[in-house]
C-alpha cells in the first residue's frame, strides 16, 4: 500500500508540474522608467498616524498661509498670537528710540500714512524661524527737493574688505562682526515729518493726533543717510579716525600699536583687532550707543564666507553660488577647469528668445561673485 501510494504521488506532481508549465507568461513592458522630477526645492517629510490624526496634528505642513498683506488680515490669521508679538517687538524697539511724539498737525501739512510689513522668516527645512513685523511710512509721497533733499548714504566697497581681509592675515588680526538692529529707526530726523499713528496703536483720548518723526523710519527716503550720519556723529566723537579712501572704514589705535578698524556696510559690520581686549571694549561701546546683535566671530559678511585658520584666512560663496544655480533652474551642469574656452566663439541666438529679464538677473549675479571671490570667471562673464 505505501507503494501505490509512492506512485500516485508521483503522478499527481508530473501533472502539476506539466499544468504549470503550459500558464503563460505575464507580458513585460520595455518602457523605460524615469524618476519623476518634482523640483529641486522639493521636500518629503513622514509622518507616523491616520489622515485625520495627521492633518490634526501636523496642519502646519498642509495648510501654510501666504502671509498678511495687511493688520486685519494679521489679526484675523490663526496665527494672531505670533503676529501680535511681532508687531509689540517692533512698537517696543519703535517707543524705546523715541521715534515720535504726538501732536496736532499744524495748518498746510499733510500727515503721511503708514503700514505693517509682515513676513514669516524660514529656516532651511521649511518650517517658521520667527515672525517679523515692521512699521513702513509711506514716504513715496514726499517729492524730492521739496520735503527731503539728501538720500546717499555710503557703503563700504567689496575691494575694500577684501583689503581688510588681507591685512588681517598678514598682521594676525582677530575679526569679529556685529548687525545693528532696527539700523534705520537710529537716523535722526532734519525734516518736519507727520505721520498718522499706526493701526492697532493709536492712544486712547488723542486720536486726532499725529505723530512727529524724531527719528527716521523705514519707507523714507532719506532714512539710510541719516542712520549714515548718526554712525558717523558718534564712533567720529570717541576718538575713532575716519579713512579717506572709503567713507564706511574707522580706525583707533593707541601709541603702542594696539586698536581695531571698523568696516561698516549698513547694519552689518566687520570689527579687526589687534586682540580681543580691543574687541571686546568696541563692542561695549557699540552697544551703549546702539541696540547690537553681536555673531561673535566673523563668519559670512554680504553672503561672503570668511574661514579663518592657522594658515591665513580663505573666502568663498559657494552657497551663494548654488542658490543662483537654483534660481535659474540650472539642475543639470557639470564641472570644468576652465570657466570658457578662450578660442570659443559666441553666435548670436537664433532659436527661443530669452527673457531680458533674467538674462541681466544672472549676469548681476555672476558679477557679483567675480568681484567678490572668483576673479577667475572675469573673461567669461565679460563675454556673456
């Protein structure tokens, strides 16, 4: 019995494997697959839950508003309770300066009107660094040469800190940096300037009152000159030289050599020292006089990066370089020796038009860099 069964096994196999063996094979497609492209800015994030209990949780990531154009739309955003504490900073800053008083407008003077700019700072990941307010006049509507005069204020030159980099190196400097806050809201005002008090502030029991600059805001014309001369007044009255070649350098140095120079390019500042005694006792200065956010240690000036190490100091914009490189969609390159062959001919464009627009964006661009860092790229951007 075992015997017949063997055999009967074996029989049932041989028709299974002969039925198999007729069931035709599936068609394959010879298309050849591409990894769908969504963008070179595009972000996945994974998340562990439901649908329901990940929108709920996370509506952040599905559900980003545009920010405010205007205070009611700040006031009526869920997000109220940030912009609110936005706008009290800036109204904090705005008091602390003494930017205005309040009075009546005299007879034949208009009162300017003002605004909150409001915008969400992001961080490299997408998600929110902080939420920042500011208050703009709507200075447009002063004419020149009847309401202001002046508007040039000076910046330092991108030769010029090379320069300073230079000399840093050679005579061992330390460099430091500082950022000024609120730089504009220090300027002084020449002007009488009337402005309507701003929305979501305007005093109880004086809302027919304006307020009269003392100070310069944001949105006039005039305010980068005077935040200019105001600096200028006050490293100038501590004993601190100005240099004449370029009207943003100040240097202090006692009889033994020791002291700092100031480089300073609007509310951004390079600091060089003989050491960090000399440093340290300009930051305290800066910061009596002005409200200073203090970075430490140099490290990224005019999207310039600074490496400082034992055997001098090097400069780069490599991410400034990829950031143009994804602003114009240029995903597809590659590297080369040579930035172009000096034998190549350039021939006039006889297919698509391109954008003017774009075409000086970029040109601005890479000039900005060539001046910077890359002298290498001079003969090619010339020819473009």
């Amino acid at each position: 019995m075992i015997h017949q069964s063997s055999s009967k096994s074996t029989n049932q196999a041989e028709d299974v494997s002969g039925g198999a063996s007729s069931i035709p094979e599936p068609r394959k497609s010879t298309r050849v697959r591409k990894a769908k492209s969504f963008g070179f800015d595009f972000q996945l994030y994974l998340v562990e839950g439901t649908r329901n209990e990940t929108i709920s949780q996370h509506q952040y990531c599905f559900n980003i508003e545009e920010d405010p154009k205007t205070f009611s739309e700040a006031m009526a955003s869920r997000d109220v309770h940030f912009w609110k504490e936005a706008i009290q900073d800036e109204m904090d800053s705005i008091m602390h300066n003494n930017t205005w008083v309040l009075c009546y407008l005299p007879p034949g003077c208009k009162a300017l009107g003002c605004k909150w700019i409001l915008k969400r700072k992001m961080k490299v990941d997408g998600t929110i660094d902080k939420y920042k307010a500011i208050l703009v006049v709507q200075g447009f509507r002063k004419k020149e040469g009847i309401d202001f005069f002046d508007t040039y204020a000076p910046v330092a030159r991108i030769s010029t800190i090379r320069l300073l980099l230079a000399l840093a190196a050679t005579h061992n400097l330390v460099i430091d940096q500082m950022d000024v806050k609120t730089t504009l809201l220090n300027g002084d005002s020449d002007e009488a300037i009337y402005m309507k008090q701003p929305k979501g502030f305007v005093m109880p029991g004086n809302e027919h009152k304006v307020c009269k600059l003392k100070k310069s805001l944001y949105g006039l014309k005039q305010a980068p000159k005077q935040w200019h001369q105001k600096f200028d007044d006050v490293v100038l009255s501590s004993g601190f030289a100005l240099n004449q070649a370029d009207k943003c350098v100040y240097s202090k140095f006692d009889t033994s050599c020791k002291g700092v120079m100031i480089c300073l390019y609007v509310d951004d500042m390079l600091i060089f020292g003989t050491d960090l005694q000399e440093i340290d006792k300009t930051k305290k200065f800066l910061s009596s006089s002005f409200e200073m956010k203090d970075p430490g240690e140099a490290d990224v000036i005019l999207g310039i990066r600074i490496k400082q190490g034992n055997n001098g100091i090097s400069i780069s914009q490599s991410h400034y370089i990829e950031k143009i490189l994804k602003s114009l969609t240029l995903r597809n390159f590659s590297r080369v020796n040579t930035p172009i062959d000096p034998s190549l001919k350039l021939l006039p464009n006889k297919g698509s038009p391109t954008s003017q627009l774009e075409y000086s964006r970029a040109i601005g661009c890479l000039m900005y860099a060539m001046i910077s860092t890359r002298s290498d790229i001079t003969y090619a951007v010339g020819k473009a």
